[in-house]
C-alpha cells in the first residue's frame, strides 16, 4: 500500500548549541521545503561562507541535494536545497501481545509497504523473532534495493523499556521472554541499528509528526488492544518518568476491591478492559444471550469489535462498560495533567463515536471544568499502523538529533563544526 507523504510537524527549536552545526543543518532543510545556503545561514546565525561549508559536506550524503533556483529577492537566484526522502528506508516493527506488524517506510513517513500477522508473542519467544525476521524481510524484498538503503530497524514491545538496558523486557507482562528481547540478533542479520521502545510512546510519537497530536504540545496517547498503555507528550517530548515506566495507565486501580491483575494488584483498569477482561464478559453474557452475534464462533478483541460495528446488543454493552471504565481513568488523567489532547489509539479506536460518546460523558461528569475544556479526546488518524509507524519514526527522529546513525553521514571526516 502507499499512502500520501504527511504534513510536516512543525520545525524543532535550535536553541541548545551544544549539537554539531551539520547536526543541526542537516535537520534544517528535513523541517523545510526548499531552503537556500543564504535561509540556512540565517536560520543557524553563522557564516554565508560557514553554511556554504556545510551544505558541500551534506552534498557528498546523498540525503541533501541542489532541487534548482527559488525566486529571486533582487539579485542572483538562490539555490535551493531539498532532502532526498527516498535516499533511505526504515522498518518500524509492532510487537502487540497477540500480533507483530510490520511497515517500511522512507524519510517521511512514507508507507511503502506494510503486513501483519497474528501469534502467540506472549508465549513464544522464539517464534516471535522468527515472524519478524520473516514480515521483514517480505517488506524488503515488496521494494526493490531497499535492503543496501535499510537506515535502521525500530521495534515497538508491549511494556515498559529501560533505556539503560533497551533489549530487556518486563518479566511480569512477558514472563516466558525471561527479560531478555534477543532483537540483538535483528542488528547482525540487517546491519542497521535496532532501536526499542514502549509501544504507547511510539504510538505518541507517531500522533506527534504524523497524526492526530501535530500542533499539540502536550497530549497523551492511550493504546486500546489486548493491553492498556499511555504515552505522554510533554512540550513535544515523550515523556518517560523517573525510571522510563511512565505511562502504564492500565494498572491504575480503579477498584480496590476488584479482579486481580497480573501486575499483582487490584481492580487494575486492564481487569475491566484489557482483551481478556472483555473476552470473559462476553461468554458470560452469551449465555444468557443465544441470538447475540458472539455466540458463535471463537469470542475474540476482535470479533467483540466487529460485533460492536454491527450494532450487536451484547457488544454494545460491552463498549459501553468499557467507555465508562476508561472514562474514570481518563478523568483522573485530566484533572491530574491537564493535556491538551486525548488521543485514543489501538484496535478498539475504530469503534469512534460508540466508544467517544459514553466515555465523554463519564470524563465531563468527573471532571473539573477547566481541565475538561483544555482536553479534547480524539481517535487516531493513523489507524492499525500507527504503532509500527511509530517505531519506524523512532529511528528517524533519531537519526535527525544524530546524523551518525546514517550511513552517509558517519563516513564524514570527525573535524565536525
């Protein structure tokens, strides 16, 4: 599938000097359409003489190219500069708890190919890895020459990530991984830097450049699929806590009396529902409800959903339980943070207005004024590739703040401006 190149998200500040001009240059003409050596001399305060120097450096990266003359402001015609999107291609992997999908995308978020497959991720490891490698290496070969521009690897995992230790994954939520990912195995076999991280952060960050966060500088992205996350945007940055666990809005007790959760507490808002959560609700509802659509055939997420598009009875109640347990947590978030935004993301975002509607109602209910008037709850824009978006933009922000990781770029002489 290819999908039209996104809106650019708003040009970064340059205020910290510590990067390398070329950093900072580089990032510049990404952020703009067609800019000049006199614009980006301007835009980093230096030098005609020292941007000119610059842009002959990023000439030889095949990532920065001369597109032709802009309009003349009086004298010569500048020269404009133009990033060369398809100089190379990223994968973003989505690791769900019952899924993996994968996207490859070019330097603008370009979809250029993207699959998906169901499995088995909680409890098998080894299988997991091998279905990447497999969805990867299809995506690859879908787009001829993409593996000698492959820029790097991003994987999006259902739990929290140390950033000390990013190949580590929660033994509590992925138990038979025994805390280890083995993602090192994906760097040997595609010679590209792999990148890690929760996947509801990715989910924000994707919404930030691509989707329904653009303009928004602090919002908080919640996924909705077998697992409950959030990730918060905090000025334009995701933001990760004391000890990279922000975020986890799933097990927030919502009732101290209920279920308990795998984390090992209480009436976690994922006991209420998380996929498994409502899987159990709906068989036990069926029984008393032989006509409902999910009395036949496996009770899946996914079939609870598509019975809820259907105007199914029993669905419809389930979304709406849902919307109203999630609305509790939501209203807390609210009258806590104060985002500008709630972007609800996952599987169960397609629902729209019967999952938007109800949980509205629970949130204004809840809530201070002020804090709901500051918050809108939007659905994703990006739909079931966001995730693995996400990832894939991962490596691309990245790449951006450190212009190493492109291969073009690293080969440059280490007298760096």
């Amino acid at each position: 599938m290819r999908f039209p190149i996104p809106p650019l998200p708003p040009a970064p500040g340059h205020e910290a000097r510590g990067r390398p001009l070329r950093d900072l240059a580089l990032e510049s003409i990404w952020y703009s359409s067609g800019l000049s050596r006199a614009d980006l001399a301007r835009r980093l305060e230096v030098s005609r003489s020292t941007a000119s120097e610059l842009v002959g450096d990023l000439l030889g990266t095949r990532l920065v190219v001369e597109a032709g003359d802009g309009p003349s402001r009086g004298g010569r015609r500048p020269i404009l500069l133009e990033f060369q999107d398809d100089a190379h291609v990223i994968l973003g992997v989505d690791m769900g708890a019952t899924h993996v999908a994968v996207t490859l995308t070019n330097l603008r978020g370009r979809i250029l190919d993207w699959r998906e497959a169901t499995h088995p991720v909680r409890s098998d490891p080894e299988g997991t890895r091998a279905l990447i490698a497999r969805l990867c290496d299809e995506a690859l070969a879908e787009v001829e020459g993409s593996r000698r521009i492959l820029l790097g690897l991003g994987i999006a995992v259902p739990c929290p990530v140390d950033h000390r230790e990013p190949h580590r994954l929660s033994e509590i939520v992925l138990p038979d991984w025994r805390g280890r990912s083995g993602f090192e195995a994906f760097q040997a076999r595609y010679g590209v830097p792999v990148l890690v991280d929760n996947d509801a952060n990715l989910g924000a960050l994707a919404e930030r450049w691509w989707g329904a966060g653009r303009g928004v500088e602090h919002f908080t992205f919640i996924k909705l699929a077998m697992g409950i996350g959030a990730g918060h945007m905090f000025g334009g940055q995701i933001y990760r806590g004391a000890t990279n666990v922000a975020g986890e809005i799933g097990h927030i007790s919502i009732d101290p009396q209920g279920e308990t959760c795998l984390c090992g507490n209480r009436g976690c808002l994922a006991t209420f529902i998380g996929g498994e959560a409502l899987v159990r609700k709906a068989r036990a509802m069926v029984a008393d409800a032989p006509e409902s659509l999910l009395a036949v055939g496996p009770i899946t997420p996914g079939s609870i959903e598509e019975a809820a598009l259907k105007r199914d009875p029993v669905a419809m109640q389930l979304v709406r339980d849902a919307a109203h347990h999630l609305g509790v947590a939501i209203a807390g978030l609210l009258n806590l943070l104060n985002p500008g935004a709630v972007i609800l993301g996952g599987s169960m975002a397609r629902l729209k207005d019967d999952l938007l509607v109800p949980l509205r109602e629970t949130v204004v209910r809840r809530t201070l004024v002020n804090s709901v008037a500051a918050s809108e709850i939007r659905v994703s824009e990006l739909g079931p590739q966001g995730i693995a978006l996400g990832a894939s933009t991962l490596v691309l922000s990245s790449a951006l703040s450190d212009p190493e990781l492109f291969p073009g770029v690293a080969n440059l002489s280490a007298n760096r401006p």
